[in-house]
DNA sequence: GGGTTTTGGTTAACCGGTTAACATACGTTT
DNA sequence: AAACGTATGTTAACCGGTTAACCAAAACCC
C-alpha cells in the first residue's frame, strides 16, 4: 500500500469496474447517485488521485502548455535561459501565465526554439495542449504551427499570418505616439528613437509609426540620423547606444525607446559622461516593468500590464482548449503615459 | 502519413518487432549492426521521435524536473506567480537550471506548494524525476519528499535534515562578514542589519552571524534597535524599512541588507526624503542582480552567482537521476564583495 | 557430433488511464 | 404481451512505448 493507488485499485475497493471509476471521475453521466457515492469513498479512502502521464497517452491531452521563446539564428541553442535571465519583460508575462494555468491544474514548459521543427517536435513529445508564441519569429514557423492541431496564441505580432490564431497586443503606435508627443509637448524638437532593428521586429515598426505621426503632427522632422538600432534588448545594449550618441555628438535632447531596459542601461551610461538625465536629455521607456519605479532618476514610460498580458494569454488558451470551435480573438491591452523623473521641460538656452 | 509514426510504424518499415527498434533506441546491445542501421534509416526516413508521454508511462521517467518555491502560510495559492514576479532571484536561477536540463532532454515545472501533500501529488501525477527546493520550507516537508524516491537538491538550506539530500549554497556567514567588515572599515560604526525573519530564514541567520562576529571583531557593539525584519522582499518592503527608519530617528549610518531588492527599495525612499546615498548612508546589498550595476547609485553588494547555482543545482539532479547511488554532495559557491557607489568612507563631522 | 553458450531477435504483458461496444434490468408504450 | 427505450454497468481494446521471458540459429567446446 506503500505505492500510489491505481485506477483498478480503486475500482477493486468499490466494487465496480474501472471504467465506472474512470467515469465518476470524468463527470459521464453513467452512474448512478449510489455507485457514484461508492467509488468517491473509496477515492477518498486510498488518497487516490490520477495519474497524468496516463491520461496525458489515453486522452492526447498533457494539461501542459508550451511558452515558444524566440531564438535569432546566430543565438546558441541555450540561449533561452540568457534571455530569460535578462529580459524582466518575459519574467513578468511567464508570471501572468502561469497564474491562470495552475488554477486550472496545467503546468507551464518553457522553451526556446530555433527553428520549426524543433518546435513541432516539442510540442509532439510533450503531448502540449497550447502554445504561446512570445516575440518575434519567423513567419514561416507560423505555417508548420498551424498544422499541428493545437491552439495558439501570438503575442505582439502584426504579420498577416495573425488571421489564423489568437492574439494579445497592446496599442503599440498609440504607445510610439504618447512617447514622442509627451517629449514634444515638454518641448523636445530634436527626438531619437531607440528600437531593435525595425526590419525584424513589426512591433518596433509600430511604434516608430506612432512616433512619425506625432512628429509631423507637430511640424517636426523625423531625422534617420537619429533613429538608432540594437539587436538585443539588454542593458549593455543601452549603455553602447547612449555613447554611440554620445561619441557622434548627435543634437537631440529627447530619446523614446521601445523598453526600460534599453532606457535604464542609455541612463547609466550617461550618467558615467557626466550628462544629466532629465537635464540633458529626457528619456521614455517602454514596458514600466516592476524596476521602473525604482531607479533614479525613475522612470517615465509607456506602461503596459505585462503580467495581465500573460494572464489575458493563458485565458484565451484554456477557453480554445476546452472547445474547439472557438472564435480567434485578438485582445488589445490599454496602454499608458506614466510620467515620472526621467523626463523633462527643455529649457530654451 | 500525416500523424506522427509511432514506433510501430518504425518497426513495420524496418522489418523488425517494435521491441528491436526501442532496443537501438536506448542503446540496448542486443541488434546486430545491420539491422540496427536498418532501424536507424527507417527512422530518419519516417521522421520518427519517441512520444514522451508514453516513455513516461512505461519507464516511470518524465524527463521532467519540479522547481519548488517556497509559499508562506498566508499566501493564497496563486502566490507563486507574484513570488516569481518580484522576485528577480528566482529568475536568474531558474535560466540556470533551464540551461542544463534542456542539454539533457529535461524540460523544467515550476510550482509553488503550501503543504507537502499537495507537493507530493504533484509529483506522482507528473512522475517528476527530480526536485529543486528553492527557498524556506517547513522542515516537515522534507520528511514527506525523503520517501519519494527520487533525488532532491536543497538550495540555501542548513537545517540538519540537509543530511539527506543535495545542497548548493553560499557562504552566507562569510557574506554577512564581508558585507559588514566593508563598512566598518570605511569608519562605520552604527550598522543596521536589514533582513527577513530571523527565526524563520537559516540563511539570514547565518548572514547575521558573520555580520555580529565583524563588529564583535572590530569592538562594536550588536545594536538590536538597528536589527530591522521584513515578511517578504520586495521594494516595497525595502522602502517601508527606509521610512521607519527615518520615522524613528535612527542614528546609524551604515546598512548591510540581505537583498539588492531590498537595498534598492531603501535607496529609493532615502532619496525621496531628501537623503542621499551614499552621503547619508552606505548601503550593501546581497546576491548582485543583473540591475543592480544599473542603479543610482549603483550598488555596492555581496556577489553571488545564482545562475551558476541554477546551473550547478541542476547538474546535481542529473547525476542523480542518471545512477542511483550517487554520494549526496553539497556545494559552496563562492561570494564575493562587489564595490560600487552605494557605500562610501564616513566623514567625521 | 552432441552439448552449451552466445548472439540476435520476437512475443506478449504491462504502465494507468479512456472509451466504444456490448449487456442486463427495468420501466414505457402500444 | 411483445417491442422498445433508458439507465447503469462491464468488457476489452487502445494510447505508444518498454522489457521480461522465450526462442532459433550460430558459435564454441571437448
């Protein structure tokens, strides 16, 4: 009795068979209120719960859902961890799902994929009931994805291939346009936009299309030479792009950036050349992750609710898994202007 | 052709019996070396790979590891995400356990448990293959999981059922020291000690052992006014301690934390109230997380590497896994004193 | 050349659930 | 009273692997 009860032990001590266990269990409408009140007691009595391994190989359902993080080509195969380790962004979006999985008995695997058939395999092995693709991919990972019968949700993605699977996005080129239009109303004229490559990353692109639209919404010009790219969104990567700026000597006073991180790492490394944020130049990140507040100066930023995000997310998984024919949905998350220190009136010299 | 051949299908394409095709599989020497070339093609012809969950139920081997985290009493359930939220910590040591499963085929769930019955469920449904505890856990649940049968890795635990298991740990006292001893050699000598519930937390306890045995050293008294607990970490709870601090006139000037969250926090509402770090006060923080050379001021801080303990945790649990009668091991990861801005020399007045 | 290993392979039960198909008893309908 | 549903179970095959037990042929031994 040491091991953990079976199925058939159960059914064994309730005098019935297993499939009538098995039932009782599953809510089929079978059994009758007596037998049904047996075999509960004789659950309760050997502390019997299921196995999910089984159930996962009999029912092709895990109660596992996969989170896909992206992996550029040039990146180890390891690389998801280093990622994880350093975007706070994907931290918080994992929290949210996970959240909304456990209350419904799933667990959460996280990978990150290189290419597609990796992908397919995963999800294969594992018996994964929905995956959540978190960033950019490949558009031609979406292809092989949608034929493997499962459900998907795609965050912040804007391809055309989003017809076919739910989405959750927030209003990127509105968050674009409140970051450059809080700099131009504070006074800014000169404006850098800070993003990974645009080429790669449509929400990026979105953004900066916002960005444009306050610009010339304001008379102002939208200088390429100011427009700066970096392929990964670290800390280190925001420090290299603030001397870059600072090397150039480039004229601008106001940087939006597309993440707090880029924005805390271009801080630090001002401050360190004796420039004064938001004295010299003033600064909005993207994301208000939980640090935002807390770094000096602190951060004004465009504020999304990551972690709602992920909660919104697993939401739109679980309701696709429990029913096929659901409708796709696209859920657009609020965003917002958080002013804090990072940002000031330009005094006219 | 469509469904993913099973090794049935292998076995049929091969010309042999599904058991000859799992024997070349796990490497069983029992083929000649035709025929297993003759698997091996019908295996990359047919685009076979072994469904887990199946392996799981046959071998009782998920492939998969259990990261447990701590839940206090009065956390509700879903506790576990806002811990993970927070708490940049966890993070960094789940990417290095992530890190080395996935080079082993392990995929890593994530879990936070209030009763070891519930712990213990979780890992029969899922057939775990091993458990990471990460944290402070009711020393009960230790009793319960030693009958598990599988390899456990304790992280940061001193208690003497320790004996028991693996464990991966710092020097937490030589860290106290180290953390201490830095400020009194810059002339501090009203040092406060800022952690988490002593009783509760045999890591801070013995932090707070070596940060007593520097000021004994140095001839300075132990101040229990200056001792200050928290329930969790967070900034928000670094800031609370900040104020009372001031609320309560406090005549200290230098702070050993056992958190950079912590710290942080603290730093945040010194300035807030128009004090300065580390003019004010010189803070030292504990662990060296990635934000924490990012701050302002940037923190001076007891370096741990929690990726390498992730990584280190982890390789633990697969040699475990791998033979059974492994000698328990434990191993003491290094700590470090990271000098950066938030301490300086105090200045006689 | 007959007996014994060794080599290389197959058969079939098993892991712990699920579920389609079948069986029986009982109440209803006509 | 025959025919037919309906309610309540059971049987047994199945999910996709693993592995103990068995077997035939070849190799080895004197």
């Amino acid at each position: 009795m040491t091991n953990k009860p079976t199925i058939r032990d159960v059914a064994k001590h309730a005098n019935v068979s297993p499939a009538t266990v098995s039932y009782v269990l599953n809510g089929v409408k079978k059994v009758s209120d007596k037998t049904k009140i047996r075999v509960l007691e004789a659950i309760e009595q050997l502390g019997y719960y299921p196995d999910f391994t089984a159930v996962s190989l009999s029912k092709r359902k895990s109660n596992l859902i996969g989170i896909m993080l992206p992996l550029t080509d040039d990146m180890p195969d390891n690389a998801t961890a280093s990622v994880l380790k350093n975007n706070l962004y994907y931290n918080e979006f994992i929290s949210g799902v996970e959240m909304v999985a456990r209350e419904q008995q799933f667990d959460t695997l996280l990978t990150g994929v290189a290419d597609q058939e990796e992908c397919r395999k995963w999800v294969k092995k594992r018996n994964l009931d929905g995956l959540i693709f978190l960033g950019i991919f490949p558009k031609s990972i979406f292809e092989q994805m949608s034929k493997l019968g499962i459900p998907i949700v795609l965050i912040d993605t804007y391809e055309e291939y989003t017809k076919l699977f739910n989405n959750v996005q927030i209003d990127d080129e509105l968050g674009g346009y409140l970051a450059a239009n809080h700099l131009i109303k504070l006074g800014h004229k000169n404006i850098a936009f800070v993003s990974t490559n645009l080429n790669l990353s449509p929400v990026d692109t979105k953004r900066f299309t916002g960005f444009k639209k306050a610009l010339n919404e304001a008379g102002l010009e939208v200088n390429n030479h100011l427009l700066f790219e970096t392929r990964e969104i670290t800390f280190e990567n925001g420090m290299e792009i603030a001397e870059k700026i600072l090397n150039e000597n480039k004229e601008l006073t106001g940087i939006v950036t597309v993440s707090d991180i880029l924005a805390i790492g271009m801080i630090k490394a001002f401050q360190y050349h004796q420039k004064h944020v938001p004295n010299d130049f003033s600064i909005v990140g993207f994301d208000d992750l939980s640090i935002s507040q807390f770094t000096t100066p602190s951060l004004t930023t465009i504020k999304q609710d990551i972690f709602k995000k992920g909660e919104k997310a697993a939401e739109l998984l679980m309701n696709n898994i429990g029913d096929q024919g659901v409708e796709r949905q696209i859920i657009e998350l609020p965003v917002q202007l958080v002013v804090r220190e990072s940002t000031k009136k330009i005094v006219s010299n």
